[in-house]
C-alpha cells in the first residue's frame, strides 16, 4: 500500500484564510506583494522577505542590548539624599523578598526569560540556515518561538517604567540609568525582529539540500 499523496493532491502548499478558512494554494509573489483571500478579500500573507543575514543581525543586535539592559541600573532615584538604583532583575528579586512572588515571577518571565528564550531559539535556527545547514531541533524550536513570542513584553514593560517615572518625578530625583536607554533601543530592535514572519523558515527550510540534512 502506497501511503505517499499523489503530486495532484500534495497539501504542503495549502494554506487557509485566517477570517475565513477558506484553503488556496500557495503562490509564489513578487517582491512588496501580498495574496488575498478570494472570498473575504483579507490579506493572507505577503512576500515573503528571505533575508536571513538581516535577521541574524538584528536578533544579534538585540542579544548585546538585552546584555546591556540587565547588567546595568534601570533607573536612580534620590529621596532626600537616599540614592537607591537597581537592575531588572534586582527589581524582581526586591519583589521576591517582599513576598510578591507571583508578581515577581511574572516581571522576570516576561522581561527576562521568555524574549531570551526567543531571541536565543532565533539565533538556533538562523545561523545554521543562513549557511544552508538544517538546525537541529526544528520542531521543538519552532514551537518554543511560537510559545515564547506570545509572552515576550518589553514594550510592555517601557510603557509601565516612563509611566512610573514621571509619577516618581513629584517626590523624588529620577536620573535615568544606562539601561533604561538600552531597553528602548530594545523594544525597537525587537519590534523589527517581530516584523520577520516566522513562517518564512519553513520556506528556508524546505530548500536545505538533502546532502545538507544528512549532516
């Protein structure tokens, strides 16, 4: 019994509306240009951008500024002479120690744990394709993006620091540290990374060589 789909019937360019469910086969599109879905007319995806040095580069990028951004003081702020700075993940062990450890828990997972975890699987899956290797660990890897990505909130978190701030700004001098700029060079760098749509890797990833997989 031959359990291999006849050519006619292959489904791996099928691809479904995601307002309508309605399934068309994928096409190949010119650069700038975006498919539509013939029953509702919403875009369903666009042209795909395959420039994975870019990509390396800027999740790259993002890793020495988040490097940046957790090894030095977010903010300093003086109360009547008191000087009291702190790092992220200082923060998020002051909020430990103060018995808040959900709170806690959940400052350093989605500031900390989750976009490394996204920007490191990344990285996994760029390098060796930007050289025509297979990475290893393609499904689970994918997956781990998918999941990590959905909970990663820097800009989030800017948003909650400049609102703190400028509250803080009545009753204490706010001097801003080093790593409040790298987390708002941070939020761009990602937001430029989130501008990459993941699925395009299937693409890459189906054009490794079979030579190459074998490796």
């Amino acid at each position: 019994m031959n359990d291999t789909l006849p050519p006619d019937d292959d489904v791996t360019d099928l691809i479904a509306c995601p307002h309508c469910d309605t399934l068309h086969r994928r096409a190949h599109l010119p650069p700038h240009e975006v498919a539509r879905c013939v029953r509702c007319h919403s875009v369903m995806y666009r042209a795909p951008d395959l420039r994975l040095s870019r990509v390396l580069a800027l999740t790259l990028g993002c890793l020495i500024v988040f490097a940046i951004a957790n090894a030095f003081p977010i903010v300093e702020l003086d109360v009547q002479g008191i000087v009291t700075q702190t790092t992220l993940v200082g923060a998020a062990y002051a909020l430990l120690h103060e018995g808040m450890w959900l709170v806690a828990l959940l400052v350093f997972a989605t500031t900390v744990l989750f976009p490394l975890g996204h920007l490191l699987a990344l990285v996994h899956l760029v390098w060796p394709l930007a050289r025509g290797r297979l990475p290893a660990g393609v499904f689970p890897i994918m997956r781990a993006i998918e999941f990590s990505r959905a909970w990663s909130m820097i800009e989030v978190f800017m948003l909650g620091v400049l609102v703190s701030l400028v509250k803080l700004s009545a009753m204490a001098s706010v001097i801003p540290g080093i790593a409040l700029w790298a987390f708002g060079a941070l939020t761009l760098l990602v937001a430029a990374v989130l501008s990459f749509d993941v699925r395009n890797l299937w693409l890459m990833i189906e054009r490794v060589s079979p030579e190459a997989r074998a490796q």
